[in-house]
RNA sequence: GGCGCUAUCGUCUAGGGGUUAGGACGUGAGAUUCUCAAUCUUAAAACCCGGGUUCGAUUCCCGGUAGCGCUACCA
C-alpha cells in the first residue's frame, strides 16, 4: 500500500477556480471564486483561474471573454491564468490532452488501472437490475482481471476499450476543512472510468492531474463534487501525488429551497451588473452567504476588511437560501455611501439606456440630470430603477391621475376641488415657479380655503406629478421647471404646462 | 433504491453542557415629514422530532424525519 502524502500545511497557499466556460457565470460559481481569492489574498497565496473547456461541445470562447470580464468586474483578480499565463501552463484543459495521455499510459503500465471492454448498454444493464435489487449500482469488476497480454489483444483487434482506474480494497477518506473527515466506502466507489474508449480522458481524472501539476493546496469547491472527491483521492494515490486540503461549499437555493437557477430570475454576474447592482454590495453580500464573521453582528465588508476577517474554517456547511432583498438592502447601503459623481455617471447610463436623455449628457443638463438622480437616488436600490422612478418627472398624464382609483375618493371632495382651482389661478402666471413662491401660494391657498396638511399638500401633488406621495416640493419644483427648459428627447414639462393640462383636462 | 452532506427566528447567521439564545434583512408599531422613500426608536419572531450520556442538553452521541447533492464512457 502506498503512504498517503499529503501536502504540508507550511505549502504557500495556492488555489484555483476553474469554471466551465459554457454559459454566464452563475452566483454559486461567483461565490465559489470569491471563497478561493479571499482564501489566497488572506493567507498571501496565489489565486489560479482555469478553464475546463474539456466538453467541447458546450464550451464557447466568447462565455471564456465573458467570465473574465465578470470575475474582474466584481473585484476578482488572479496570478495566473489564461490571459496572464503563469508557471505552469497551459490554463486551458484543451490544451493538454497528450499530458493526461501520458499519466494514463503509466497507470495502465503499473497495473493501477486497466481497460475494460464492457459496453455502454451492459453496463447499463447490470447498473438497472442493481437498482432493482435495491443495490448500490457499482461496476461488477468484470475486466478488472483480464490479463494485461490479453487486453492488449484485444485492443489490437480493434476491440474499443476504456480505462478504469482499480480502487483499493479500503475505505477512503479525506479531510474536508468545511466539513471534516469525510470516509467513503470503496464499494461505493467503485472502478471509476478515467478515458473513454474515444480516447476523451474523463472530469475526475484530469482535475487531479491539473491540480497536481499546478500545485494546488486546498481545492476549494461546490459540494456537487463531494461524492465525487474520493474518485479524485484515488487517482491522487494511484499517481503517488500530494493529496490536497478540500473545502466543499455548501449549495446557494432559491427562495423555494431549490438549487439557484434562471428559474429564479436574475442569476449571472451579468444581470446584477445591468440591474445597477455595485460589484462591492454583491461582493459583501455573497461573502455573507455562508460565512459569518466571529462574533456574528456585522454586515458591511469592504474588500479589504473581508481578506482581513474570512477564513475557511468558518465556513458554514449548511445550504444557505439567497435573499435578493438583502443583497438590495446592501446595496442600497453602498450607493448611498458612493462618491456622488459615481452615482450620478451609473444613474445617467440608466436614464440613457431607457431613452431619456440624448446620448451625450452635458452642461445644463448633466447638471440637472445630476440633481433629478440625487432627488431620485434614495427611493430606489437598483440604479436600473431610476428610470421608473423619474416617469414623475418625464411622463405627466393627467388624464391617467384623474382615472387612478386611488385617487377617487379625493377628487370627490369639495375642498379638494378648490383647492385645485385656486392652485391652478395662482401657479398659472408664475412661470417659473419657485420654491420660494410655492410655499407663498400654498400658504395663500390655505387662507382661502382652509385646507391643510394633507387636504393641502395631496391635490396639488396629484396635479403635478399624478400621486400624492413622492419628494419633497422644494427640490420637485425646481427640478421641473429647469427640466422643463432643456432640450430633451421626452419634453419635460413645466408647472404651468402641468396644471393648465390637468384643469383642461379634468372639465372634460 | 443506495451513498454522502446538512438541520438555531420567514431568510442570512452568532453562540454554546447552566444565556433574558445575540446581530442583520424582511414584517408590525411609533417618531419625523404635506405625503411616500430614506432615517431613528421599538415589538413580534428560532434551537426539526425521539431516545441516550449528564445534576442539567438547543449544544455531545445514536436513531428518525426532511432538504440538498452524487449515484454516467457530463463537468
């Protein structure tokens, strides 16, 4: 039996993330690279990005262009890497199909692994009646003693074969730092294929082989690969290599407690970018999911402060259900805590991309567009909101406030009613409006009709803006008279124009 | 079916053989504001079940249950 070798914990961390580059980069697999940079920037070691494109079916060059931009957006960077090299490459599994042919060939020639001719449909076979009879499904062994002169006949004839790595008569076991020792029984094991009979080596062989070659120390993962890690140990053992630390994170759910998916909305790094989610606010966030600080009752990391505090052995083993809320209650946190020309450049982007301001923003209107985005900026928390909530600016409809059933109740009252008359005969010959005669009016407007509060405040509110909630007259005000001044591609219209539409269109 | 992992408020979590079981999001109430949002204060809200060990178990052990994962010549 060979000595098991394991990697001395005195190793200079090295850690890896190694995505499949078949789609947009996914929370769980966000999280996953976030764990291994913390992990590597906290302990000085070095952070790796690998590529297993070894499905080439699925595997797309452009979602390869598309991960790097989303790992590097959130905040991520890394030593070595397709893009940047480093000492041991290649950083893409296509690139070293002959190295795992190699490894292969020698375990066959140590007769720690040996082909086996058994076809697709026995195996299914002999896996079906397993399961019928209630049996663990595991492969019979079949070939497992097929002389080695034989098999080589064999192949020689043509006959396809695979290579299935023989698994030793003993438990095994390995050392889990999220979960501790974890034992599987080599029953359960059993003789996993490491190539296919095309010659394709399989997953479970060639991420050993890649972590070995790249000297990794703690693999850190989702734990969909645990049950398949002792397939890994063996190969680690069978190859006589340094078996490393693992770290297997627990599953990000949805709000119905299922695996995270498109299913669930928005999902990729992408979306969340588009959304006006800050790459801080997601990063704090997912750092949350799963790991907690000692002591439990902070909640705002900076990236600096997360390196500091994380560390693996705090990691929670249990699934954690992923909270959009929170993830927006923190980000609401960081827009408000962001310089303003950051908020005001993402919040003009989203105004832009929604059509309401000219491509180029400059001037008057950067001016006031800053203005409406600082009036605007604490009602959302998603810069992709904005635009929804300028529509009070924008989009004045009075035919569609005077239609609003909300509203009903107000319109029918008589006080409502005079106070409206009376806004209307004062506001119309005040162009512009200022703040400063605004609160003159309102204060006229009471004295005639003794109205106040909100029999004051809401049918005024109503004619301006179409609801009676919103900001603050005093900054509304101002905002819609300038913007009313600009040339825009949606004409902004002014108080005047509001209020002479609104009476025009209530006598109908 | 088999194997594995997991189990503290609705959610993320802290804690740990004796605690008023702590924090955060969300929810309710109050304050503030013309209103809404924001903000502040405040309240309600949890140790999955059953055995064992122990003077004492939410905490340790065993079993059950549930959720999730794996069970491929996918990664």
């Amino acid at each position: 039996m060979l000595p098991w070798i394991y990697m001395s914990p005195n190793d200079k961390v090295r850690v890896r993330f190694a995505p499949s580059p078949t789609g947009h980069i996914h929370l769980g697999n966000v999280r996953t690279a976030l764990f291994n940079w913390l992990f590597a920037r906290k302990h000085g070691g070095t952070f790796i990005l690998r590529i297993e494109d070894t499905d080439l079916e699925r595997s797309e060059a452009r979602y390869e262009t598309q991960l790097i931009e989303d790992l590097k957006w959130l905040g991520l960077d890394w030593d070595e890497g397709p893009d940047v090299g480093g000492p041991f490459p290649p950083y893409r599994q296509s690139d070293k199909m002959d190295v795992y042919k190699g490894y292969a060939e020698r375990l066959i020639k140590e007769r720690k692994a040996y082909y086996c001719f058994c076809t697709a449909e026995e195996l299914e076979r002999d896996r079906q009646q397993a399961m019928a009879e209630q049996r663990q499904p595991n492969y019979s062994g079949k070939c497992r003693n097929i002389d080695p002169a034989e098999a080589e006949r064999r192949r020689a004839a043509g006959e396809p074969a695979a290579i299935r790595l023989q698994i030793p008569e003993r438990p095994i076991r390995f050392h889990d730092i999220v979960r501790g020792d974890v034992e599987f029984s080599n029953e359960v094991v059993s003789d996993p294929i490491i190539v296919r009979s095309s010659g394709m080596p399989t997953y479970n062989y060639v991420v050993v082989i890649d972590d070995a070659d790249m000297k990794i120390t703690h693999v850190i993962r989702g734990d969909d690969h645990i049950s398949n890690t002792p397939k890994q140990v063996a190969v680690y053992e069978a190859l006589g290599l340094p078996v490393p630390e693992f770290a297997h994170l627990s599953t990000i759910l949805g709000p119905d407690r299922e695996r995270l998916s498109k299913r669930h909305g928005a999902t990729s790094v992408a979306s969340f970018r588009d959304m006006g989610v800050l790459p801080e606010a997601l990063m704090n966030y997912l750092a949350l999911l799963g790991w907690a600080p000692s002591g439990g009752d902070r909640e705002i990391f900076s990236k600096d402060e997360l390196i500091k505090e994380f560390d693996l052995d705090r990691v929670n083993a249990a699934p954690a259900v992923f909270d959009f809320t929170k993830l927006y209650w923190i980000n609401r946190h960081y827009i408000k805590q962001s310089p303003p020309e950051r908020i005001h450049q993402m919040g003009t982007e989203a105004l832009q991309r929604a059509g309401l301001l000219p491509a180029s923003v400059n001037g008057n209107v950067s001016g006031w567009t800053n203005g409406l985005i600082d009036l605007l900026a604490p009602y959302v928390d998603q810069l992709d909101q904005l635009p929804e909530k300028a529509k009070i600016i924008f989009n004045h409809d009075a035919a569609a406030a005077l239609a609003l059933p909300e509203n009903a109740e107000l319109f029918a009252s008589d006080k409502t009613k005079a106070v409206m008359q009376a806004f209307a005969k004062h506001a119309v010959n005040e162009s512009p409006l200022t703040p400063e005669r605004f609160k003159a009016i309102m204060d006229e407007i009471k004295a005639e009709t003794g109205a106040k509060g909100k029999d004051l405040f809401h049918p005024v509110r109503i004619m301006l803006i179409g609801s009676h909630s919103g900001p603050d007259f005093n900054k509304l005000i101002p905002l819609i008279e300038d913007g009313s001044k600009l040339e825009l591609p949606t004409h902004v219209k002014s108080v005047h124009e509001r209020v002479t539409e609104f009476i025009a269109t209530q006598k109908n």
